[in-house]
C-alpha cells in the first residue's frame, strides 16, 4: 500500500465520543467510497490535534482496500515536487502519480503561506484534477484565511471554487486529541 501515508490509522481507532463535531453516520456513509466514483471532494478544516488528518488517512486506506489509487502528500511536499518536477525524476514520479489517482489526499495546507509562483502551481494541478479526481484536503485555516495562505485573491477564489463545487466540508472543532491523551513517559 504504497500510497505516501505517514501513518496508518483506521476509523476503528477513531474515537467518536470524543470529536463529536463529526458524525459516525456521515463517515461510515462516506466509507462506501462511492463519492470517490462520483468524484466528489472532502474537506477537513480545524485546529491542530482534532483528527483531521487520522480522518484523511483512515479513509484514504479504506478507499485502497477497495481497488482505488490513492495518493497521500502533504501540502509542502506537493509545492516542493511541483516547482523540482523538471530537474527531479523523484519528484516528477510523485507528480505523475497524483495524476493517474482516483483520490489525492493534500494534507494540512496553510501551516506554511506559499509564494504567487506557487500559488500558480497550486491551481493548474487543482484545476487538471478537477472533475477527474477526489480531492481531500486538511487546512488548519478556514477559507476566510486562504487568501493570505495562497497569496493572491483571485487565484484564491479560482482554487475554492473547483475544490468546493462538489464537496464535503467538515468544520471540525473541539480539543486537540494529542494534548488531552498527552503521554508521559515517567508517569505511567
Ligand atoms: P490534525 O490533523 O487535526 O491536526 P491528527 O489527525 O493528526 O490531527 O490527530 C492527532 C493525533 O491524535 C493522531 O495521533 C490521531 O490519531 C489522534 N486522534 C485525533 N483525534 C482522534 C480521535 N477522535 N480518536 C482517536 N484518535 C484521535
Ligand atoms: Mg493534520
């Protein structure tokens, strides 16, 4: 499963009663992976530690379980691949094979702002996938903020448009699960 996931993580492990901003019968819906099939894009927006990207993941390895192409990068990941896609065969490789995905998993875009040339990137690959592939996308920021993350107003607007024509979006709130089940190594 040589999708790009840093981790895997499963809805089994995802505890409902404690992000309860999301509901288990939306997601569960959404594991039948038929909005995959009618390419319909899912977006997670919320602070750090809320289970945005276990979501992505979890899903994104359901959807290669049943006979998908999935393609997991995280959003500085991407940026860089596209700008060295012309002089590094690794990144070209991982560019050709967002294209040939049935969904493409763009995690947490906006903790880094990108430059207009960047930005510009950004939207042609959107814009190729566009009504061919499922996007999921994590931000920590909402879309009030991406104008500032991507620079420029009118790309801004051109982006959200193609990614929030057919979609999911799912404003996530609550806790960070991290700092509530913070570990400690000496007290335990
Ligand atoms: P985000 O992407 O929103 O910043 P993550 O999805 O990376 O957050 O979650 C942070 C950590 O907490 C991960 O190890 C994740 O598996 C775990 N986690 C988050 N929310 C839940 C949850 N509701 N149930 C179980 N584990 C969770
Ligand atoms: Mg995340």
């Amino acid at each position: 499963k040589n999708a790009g996931f840093p981790v895997i993580k499963t809805i089994e492990e995802f505890d409902f009663e404690f992000q309860k901003s999301i509901s288990k019968r939306h997601i569960n819906r959404l594991l039948e992976m038929d909005w995959i099939d009618k390419i319909y894009n899912l977006i997670f927006l919320g602070p750090p530690g809320v289970g945005k990207t276990h979501l992505a993941i979890a899903l994104g390895y359901k959807a290669i379980d049943m006979g998908y192409k999935v393609s997991f990068i995280s959003m500085d990941n991407l940026v860089y691949s596209l700008k060295t896609q012309d002089i590094m065969r690794k990144s070209k490789i991982k560019i050709n094979k967002i294209h040939s995905s049935d969904l493409v998993i763009i995690d947490e875009i906006g903790y880094l702002p990108i430059n207009r040339e960047e930005a510009n990137m950004f939207f042609q690959l959107i814009s190729a996938l566009h009504e061919q592939t499922s996007i999921i996308i994590t931000s920590n920021k909402g879309f009030g903020d991406w104008n500032e993350l991507l620079g420029d107003p009118a790309l801004t607007t051109a982006i959200l448009d193609r990614l929030t024509y057919k979609c999911e979006l799912f404003n996530m709130t609550g806790k960070s699960y991290r700092l509530t089940h913070r570990k400690s190594f000496l007290e335990d």
